[in-house]
C-alpha cells in the first residue's frame, strides 16, 4: 500500500511539472538577439558548434581555434560533429529539450523555417543592421543562410528577418574523367548523359554515371530537384502553397523520367544507396566517368592515399576535371551550405560570444583566410580573391554557380516533406514504383502535409 | 508432455553415445552430419571471421575485386586508429568506449545493487500477488525501445538528463532490473531456506542470516547475472543515439555507426572498431557459458 | 555453484564479530517490512522509467502534442488511434514487420534446431562447437549492421565477389525491393540462429535415453522417433524460444536504421521505425504516442502468450 502511495504521488508531481512546462513552451517565439554585442566575458569559455561528420567541420575547428584565439585568446572553440543521418535529429531534440549542449547551430538552409517557429534561434534581424555588412554579400546568400520567410531564390527580401549568417557556401559539381571523356566538360544535360553512355561502352568495369540515390537525409531529394530545376520544373507554388499539380506537372515529369529512365541505367549496379561517401569512393576507385557530389565533400578527391587515379594530386588532376553543371531548359543548381544560427537557451555570456564570433568571421579578411583553410566563403570580394580561387579545383565552379542557385521549401514542415521525396524517389530509382506513382505520390503525400494544419489527430503518418 | 521442466531442462542424464541401432549406415551417416555441421559452422562464423580480415587489412584490400582472402598486407594501423586520433591525441571512437565502460558498469551496478535483494525477497517470502508482480516485472523489459524512448524523451527533458550519463544509466538499469530479478530469483530459489532459518533460530535477524550466508553463496549467480547486464548495457543503441548527442557523453554504438555517412568511409577503421568493441564481450559470454540459457531468455528459462 | 560451502548451521563464527542481537530486532524489522524494504526500490525505478513514461505516452497519444512546437496539448481523444489504424502507410509497414516477423523466426528456428539436433548427436566436441556458434548472438546490432552493410555492398562486397567466382551473377541485395527485405531476414537469421539453437539444445540433450533405448528395440525408424519422441519433448521449450524471438523481432529498430535506412523507399520500413520517424521527423508526439501504444499492445499479447507458456512449462 505504502509503495502505491508512493508511486502515485510521484506521479502526480512529474504530472504536475510536465504541465508546467507545456504551458510555458505556448508562449515561444524566436527571441530578439542584441543590437549590439553585450560585454564579452574575460573567464575561459567554450563556444560549441553542432555539425555532422565530414572534413569542413575539422576544418572550422582547427581554423577558428587558429585565428579567432588571436582576438579572445580566452575562448575555446568546438565543433561537435554527428552522423549526417543523425544531424537534424540531434539538432531538433536538443531544441525540444530546451537545453543544448552547442551555442551555434549549424542548420542546413532548409531547417531554418522549423527552427524559427519554434523560437529555437535568436533573431538576429537588428545584430546584422548593427554590425555585418549586408552589401558586401551575394544577395541570395544572405537570403538562403538567414532569411525566414526564405526566398527559395532570387534576391533577398530586405523586409524579412535574418536568423542566421553563411557560413560555408556549397553547391554540386560535376566531376569527368579527362582521360575517358576529354577535356572539355558536356554543357548540357543530354550531351552529358550521352558522353556518359559512350564513356561506360567504352570502357567496361566503369560505369557512365554516380550520383546520389540514398533514402536518407536529402540524398535522392536533392538528385531529383536538380533535374527538376534544369529541365525547367518547380517544387511549389510557395505563394498559394500549391505542390500537388506544380511539382508533379509536365515538366516534373520529364525530370523525373530523364532521372528513372535515362540517368540510373548508366549508374553501377546496387547504387541505390549511395551518398556523399560512395560517390567518392566510385571516383577515387576509377569507377565513374561523371559524377556529381557537394563540392565541400570532394577534397578528397585530391587526397593520392585515397586515390587510385594517381601517385601525386598533380596526376590527380589530370585525370579528374570538375565543372558546373551543364544545363537543358534552365542553368539552375542546387543550394548546397549551411549557416551560423545562435542557439536560443544557451547562456547570455555564450550567445554574446557567438554573436562576436559571427562579427568576426564576416570581416574580409577573414573571409579569405577560411577560404584558404578550405572553407567556402559567402562574401563577393572573398569568393573573387585569389586565395578562394586557387584553394580548390572546384572553387571556381563555386564562384560561377552562386548566381545560378535554387533552395528547396523552407517550411517547417520541412524534415516531413524532404522524406516523403526521399523515399519515393529512392523508390522509383530501385524499381520499387513507377516514376510516375513516385512522382504523384510524393506531390500528393508533400501537399497532405503542408494542409494537414485543419486536420486533428494523426499528423506525422 | 509428459516430463517436467525440470527433467527437460535441468543437465539431466546426457545421451551422449549414439544409438547402438546405427550399424549399418551410421558411419557414412556420421560423416555426413559432421560435414553438415562443419559447414554451417562455417557459414555462421565466416562473417565475424571477415570481420576480423578486414580490420588487419590495408585499405586498398579491403575494396579489391575479387575479395582477397589470404594473400594482403597485414597492418595494425586501423587498430591504431580506433585509439589515436590524426593529430596523436585521444580519438573520439576512444573516449566513446570509455563512456561506454562507465555507462554500462555503473547500470549494471545500480540494477544488481536494487534486483539482488528484490530477487531474495520475493524468493522468500510470500508477497501479495508474487505471481503477477513477477511478471509485471518482466512484461516491462519486453517494451519496444522506440515507443519508450518517446516519453523518457519528455520526461527526460524536464528534469535535465537528456544528453548525460547519468541519464543513461537510469535506462539501461530500469531495463536490467527485471531482468536481474528473473534471473536472480532463479539462483536464490537453489539455495535452501533453511539455511537462513537455522542461522535465525541461532539469534540472527533475518536481514543477517541472508547478508551472513545466503549472499556469499549467491555470488556466483550474481556475477553471471551482472555480466548479463553489462553485455545488454554495452550493445544498447537506440535510447543511446536518441538521448545523447555529444561526444563527451556518446557511447560506443552510436559512434562506431557514425564512422560511416561521412564524405569517405574507412571500412576497415569500422572493422577495428568493432572488433575492439566486442571483444570484451566474447570474453564475458565465455566466462558466463554455463549460464547462458537463462541468461538469454531473461531467466524465465533455466537449465 | 560447485563450490557450496559446507554450513555447520550451528556454528555462526565467533559471538564477538556478529554480536546475535536479541529476538526482538528481528520482530521489529519483520519479514513483511522487509520484503517491502528489498522489493520497493526496485519497483519503484520501474514505475518511475517504465509505468510513468507509458502512462505519460498514454496521454499523449489522446492529443495534438508536439514535443517541439510546444504549446498546451489539445484533446484529440481517438481520432489519432484511427488515423493510425485507417491509414495505409501504416498498413504497409505492418505487412512488412509481418513478413519480417515471420520470415526470420521460421528461418532461424528450422536452422537453429537443425543445429542443436546435429550438435546434440555429436560425442565429441560439444562444448567447443556450441561456444564457436554463439558469437553472432553476443555481437551488437550496430556491429552486425554496419557489417553485414559491408558484406552485401554490390559492388565490393565479399558476398557478391563469391558468388561472382562461383560463376553466379551480382545481386543486388540492399536496394531492390524483395532482396532488401529478405537481407533484412538473412542478418536477423544469422544473429538469432544460435537462440534458438541454445535452447532447443537445452531441450535436446535433457530427452532421457531410456526412451530412445525403448524405441530402438522397437526397431523404431529414425523419422518416427524424432517424431514421437524428441518433438514433443523439445516442443514447449522451443515454443517460448520461438516466442521470445517474435517479440523481439517485432521491436526490430536498430537493425533497420543501419543497414537498409528503410529503403528502397519504405519497403524495409518496420512499425518501429515507422514510429522513430513520426516522432523524431515531423515530431508529431500526439501521433507517436498513439502508434507506439498500439505496438505496446501487441507486445502485451505476445508476453501474454509468452507468459502462459511458460507458466504452463513451469506448472506441468
């Protein structure tokens, strides 16, 4: 009996304390960040980031402790990383927790919409007014890593609030084997999948093309939405938040037929899967004739211990070509990068540190110098500097794609929308549906979301 | 069904010598079976043995084709990997395995140190509804993992575990302690009451005459069941990659997983990493393999 | 348990280190308070980490609530529980843990006591084989995931290069629909095979001779002796086994999540999956909550059943 009473009261006090705090998560809303960067604190502190695991996140690390320690030699930086299948999950439940263990987050362009109704992130509309120099920017830039409601591209509205500032740039490039199909990259869409298709005839045990397919993260979402952009298709009518009838109308089709029926034939067999790490593997194995991954994924491309295309980086490049992306009815690309967001419940002395490292890391100089420890920088005069430029192969193609940039949605729903396109173009690309299902499924499900705000009771299915 | 559990599971009187009918075809039949089972053997170990290849092969090997079996280089580099990080420091995957260490025992402990005298006690006195508390007990260690994680998540929240050790623990030992129960009950149950009767007639309470003479002879049981709970502890992966995120706190299943989905993947730094992590547990499994029924079965089923 | 000591019951030590209290301690902390005393924290870390958060998930699963959106729960009574059960994503992903379900158990329970019968008719060896073929069942799923991923990888897969030198064709075995989920099956097979091989051989090696003898002077055939005797010896041991492994099979998450992501599309997507991505993508708690007690639900009628056979094991 004595254990009974026990247990109910404990019951009712953790009742009573989770009631509690639902009532005070009603009244959330992304906090307003200071104008200005409030005194920053003299005592060591550590400023953490949240990132996945890939090379970029060792490289801020080890470039921010370089540089920034030279202005607040007091502060110590840290980029925790998490599986990039794990990335917004780790994110957002630390969200919902209330606490995280980072002061910035690095959300991909497209977590910014969930994050900001949520009131995760601090609104940083007055800070960039005060202290960052929004001319000095790309315009679209701004408006991809910051803006909520975002511009899926275009120009930035200067109306809207920012939420956060680039961090490193990113688009896809093409990688081509020089020595299989010339010097020359195909300028456009047919013409490359037909050197592709002579390329893998030509030379058995490679295939002709390597992309991503894989049903995690936005892997196979973003492989269809770069066709769709170039053969001249939209993902929705962001004004009338129309998906059903614009994603899945003609040219959606031709996309999505070109991507089922033309492009996955020319890939290796029980490619189904691959991502990031298996594109580059296909490449650095002499694989793949074409192939197409996110340019800050491919420095190892370069790496000869990784390789087997050559003894030195110099054989290397002799090899492996890399290009923007031909183009067909459009010259669109897909927007790639993630942005710095200051985190809403870190400390008041860790939020004024991230807004003074956020300062300092947008000055030009800087700028380059990230540029040259491998980042990709957003400002204009640091993406035309030679430093940039001559830091990668692919760089160029960075600096030539930036006006030629497309985003997905950026909803709140978006982690909803991006794996119903996931699963449903992994789906037709392993015969699992017919294109056409997949492609009317996926507008059908996206749009049941994006209006499921009327409905009660079993959202999420 | 007519023999009792008892006489069905208890190390009864083992058939150990074939038939004596077998004259005729029973060698070839004999080679027969033993080649069946050689090759099943086989088949069953082959992966883990792969596994093993795999993390003293050099990388180029690992991605040959055809796989090479016997002729590549032998190296140790991906074992040095798995303990050193690029720049000579600690590597994560390391002090993810020390966490792991710290989580697991100390779960471990907090399960044996609250189900061994719930185990005594419902061995030895008659309690209200035994039966039913009994399986309550062990119903609650059947529930799926993700439905549970759900609510902890909440709760966790709240109170400000998520994404700490503590936290952790907490889990992995309300799943043990069922199981510490089940298993523990079954190895006080060998031991006679009255034993503890006898010492209580010689002027000692009862709480003594169990800490004086029915726990020292529990201690065998008690370590198999607490190498149990540490094996479960150990391989736990979903309350550890949904309730954790940092590297500070991370155990090692959550970052062996993350060695791959990165921009390249390290095969054999994936198959050094686990090899290293279970390890320790083929060790412990053999220390515990007399045991191993009722180990795995949650001690509903004994030998 | 070998090393029993021998108790000289009335020899307690020496008075000086146990100093016998008097009786009337012993009435003090009787046995009932002590029975409350060792049985209360145990079950009270059970209410706290397992009632409380299911009675919690219970509540939820009547609302809205979101775990990030925030803001008060609103009732939504059951129209999540027939969204859940009308829905036919949801439908999709209980023929495939159905399948799943049933396919690895069948599998690995034909295969697990093939094992344990061959190993049971053995006079040598015994020990070492049983102990060589419980390795994959101490492995971690992450490490049996990560591996097998590895193994059946299509291009260099050591699977693939087999059957490439065995003259056999490439198999896709991860992103085609059917290979994808019987791969699923496969792995499952190969971890939980030694299960059900344990404990059949338990049940093997605990049939009393004297009932072969018997059978032999019958001059018995082989098939009907395994039939008449050995089955139904083993049978209700090998039930709960088989039993214990359905549920488990029907948890099935981590294995999932590493080795198949639940593709191609949804096709190896399980219920518990399904759940994870309710809950931690679109983070729709109320819906969650509601799918989750549903699953609690048939996990309930499955230890039901569990239960009863082993209470009747017990019992008998």
């Amino acid at each position: 009996m004595q254990l009974a009473t026990a247990a109910l009261l404990l019951m009712a006090t953790t009742v009573a304390a989770c009631g509690d705090g639902q009532d005070n998560d009603a009244k959330a809303s992304a906090p307003k960040a200071p104008a200005t960067i409030p005194e920053l604190t003299k005592d060591p502190l550590t400023l953490s980031f949240i990132w996945f695991e890939w090379p970029p996140a060792q490289a801020l690390e080890a470039f921010a402790n370089e540089e920034y320690k030279k202005v607040r030699p007091n502060a110590t930086i840290k980029v925790n990383t998490v599986p990039n299948a794990n990335w917004h999950d780790a994110m957002f439940t630390q969200f919902a927790a209330h606490k995280t263990d980072f002061d910035i987050a690095i959300l991909d362009s497209q977590h910014i919409g969930e994050a900001v109704t949520n009131g995760n992130i601090l609104d940083l509309t007055d800070f960039v007014k005060n202290n960052i120099d929004v001319a000095a920017y790309n315009p679209y830039l701004l408006a991809a890593y910051g803006q909520f409601p975002q511009a899926e591209t275009g120009r930035r509205d200067e109306n809207a609030s920012l939420y956060g500032l680039p961090l490193l740039g990113d688009t896809w490039t093409m990688i081509y084997r020089k020595d299989l199909i010339g010097d020359k990259p195909p300028q456009t869409w047919d013409e490359m999948i037909s050197a592709a298709e002579k390329c893998q005839a030509d030379n058995p045990g490679v295939s002709g093309l390597s992309f991503h397919q894989a049903n995690g993260s936005d892997a196979a979402a973003v492989t269809y939405n770069t066709v769709n952009g170039i053969y001249g298709g939209n993902l929705w009518d962001a004004k009338t938040r129309k998906i059903d009838g614009v994603m899945n109308d003609a040219a959606g089709q031709e996309a999505m037929d070109v991507l089922v029926n033309k492009m996955k034939p020319l890939t290796a067999k029980g490619s189904g899967n691959w991502f990031i790490d298996e594109v580059n593997a296909s490449v650095a194995q002499g694989k793949a004739c074409i192939a197409f991954n996110w340019i800050a994924a491919s420095g190892g491309l370069l790496d000869p211990k990784e390789s087997t295309l050559g003894k030195t980086r110099e054989q290397i490049l002799d090899k492996l070509g890399f290009a923007t992306l031909p183009t067909q009815k459009t010259n669109l690309v897909p927007l790639g990068g993630m942005g710095m967001h200051v985190s809403a419940y870190s400390s008041a002395a860790n939020q004024a540190e991230a807004l003074n490292f956020m300062k300092w890391f947008e000055q030009p100089d800087i700028q380059k110098k990230w540029a040259a420890a491998g980042g990709v920088p957003s400002r204009t005069d640091a993406l035309e500097s030679p430093e940039f430029l001559n830091a990668g192969p692919f760089n160029k193609v960075y600096a030539d794609s930036v006006p030629r940039m497309r985003d997905m949605w950026n909803v709140p729903e978006y982690a909803r929308l991006v794996d119903i396109e996931n699963t449903n173009v992994n789906a037709a690309l392993n015969g699992a549906k017919k294109p056409k299902e997949a492609l009317d499924d996926i507008a059908k499900e996206q749009q049941s979301v994006l209006d499921s705000g009327s409905r009660k009771g079993g959202g999420g299915l | 069904m007519a023999v009792s559990v008892d006489e069905a599971v208890s190390p009864g009187p083992v058939r150990d010598h074939p038939a004596p009918t077998r004259r005729r075809s029973g060698r070839g039949r004999s080679v027969l079976e033993l080649a069946l089972l050689v090759v099943l053997a086989a088949v069953m170990l082959f992966p883990a043995l792969w596994m093993l290849e795999t993390s003293i092969k050099e990388n180029r090997d690992v991605y040959a084709i055809p796989a090479k079996f016997f002729d590549f280089t032998v190296t140790l580099d991906h074992f040095r990997d798995v303990f050193v990080a690029p720049d000579g420091g600690r590597s994560a995957l390391s002090v993810s395995f020390l966490n792991s260490v710290v989580v697991a025992g100390v779960s471990t402990l907090l399960a044996t140190v609250l189900g061994v005298p719930a185990a005594w006690a419902y061995s030895r006195f008659s309690v209200k509804a035994k039966k039913d508390q009994l399986f309550f007990i062990l119903s609650t260690r059947f529930m799926p993992p993700v439905v549970v994680v759900i609510p902890i998540f909440l709760m966790y929240r709240q109170v400000g575990l998520i994404d700490s050790k503590l936290g952790l623990i907490l889990i992995y030992a309300a799943f043990n302690v069922p199981f510490t129960i089940w298993m523990m009950k079954g190895f006080v149950d060998e031991v006679p009451a009255e034993y503890e009767d006898a010492a209580m007639l010689d002027g000692y309470t009862r709480l003594q005459a169990f800490r004086k003479f029915t726990l020292p002879l529990l201690v065998p049981g008690i370590a198999a069941t607490a190498v149990f709970a540490l094996i479960f502890s150990w391989n736990e992966f979903v309350f550890a990659i949904f309730l954790t995120s940092s590297d500070e706190v991370r155990t090692a299943p959550p970052a062996i997983a993350g060695l791959i989905g990165g921009t390249t993947v390290d095969w054999g730094l994936v198959a050094a990493a686990s090899v290293v992590f279970a390890l320790p547990v083929l060790v412990f499994a053999y220390l515990v393999r007399k045991h191993l029924v009722a180990g795995v079965t949650l001690g509903a089923v004994r030998r | 348990m070998s090393d029993t000591v021998p108790l000289t019951t009335d020899n307690p030590g020496p008075v000086a280190s146990a100093t016998p209290p008097a009786r009337g301690r012993s009435r003090w902390l009787s046995d009932r308070r002590l029975a409350v005393a060792f049985i209360a924290p145990a079950l009270l870390l059970l209410l706290a980490m397992s009632v409380f958060p299911l009675l919690w998930a219970l509540y939820l699963s009547f609302t809205d609530y979101s775990a990030t959106r925030g803001g008060p729960a609103h009732f939504v009574w059951f129209e999540n529980y027939t969204a859940i059960l009308t829905s036919a994503q949801v439908h999709l992903r209980a023929l495939t843990t159905l399948i799943y379900v049933v396919g690895a158990v069948v599998l690995q329970t034909v295969l697990g006591f093939t094992i344990a019968y061959l190993i049971s008719r053995r006079t040598h060896g015994r020990g070492l084989l049983t102990t060589l073929f419980l390795v994959p069942m101490m492995l971690s799923p992450v490490v049996v995931g990560l591996f097998w991923r590895f193994m059946l990888d299509a291009q260099f897969g050591v699977i693939n290069s087999i059957l490439g030198s065995l003259g056999l064709g490439q198999v896709e075995w991860l992103t085609q629909q059917r290979t994808a989920l019987i791969s699923l099956i496969v792995v499952d097979t190969w971890q939980w095979t030694p299960f059900i091989m344990l404990i059949a051989l338990a049940g093997l090696t605990a049939v009393p001779k004297y009932l072969y003898e018997a059978a032999s002077i019958d001059r018995a055939s082989e098939w009907f002796r395994f039939r008449t005797i050995t089955l139904p010896l083993v049978w209700p041991l090998l039930l709960i086994a088989v039993l214990f492994r359905a549920i488990e099979a029907f948890r099935l998450f981590d294995l999932v999540y590493i080795l198949t992501n639940g593709g191609p599309g949804v096709s190896t997507e399980t219920l518990s999956f399904h759940v994870y991505k309710v809950a931690f993508l679109g983070f729709n708690t109320g819906t969650a909550s509601a799918y989750g007690i549903l699953m609690v639900l048939v996990v309930i009628v499955l230890t039901q059943l569990y239960l009863r056979y082993l209470n009747k094991l017990k019992e008998d």
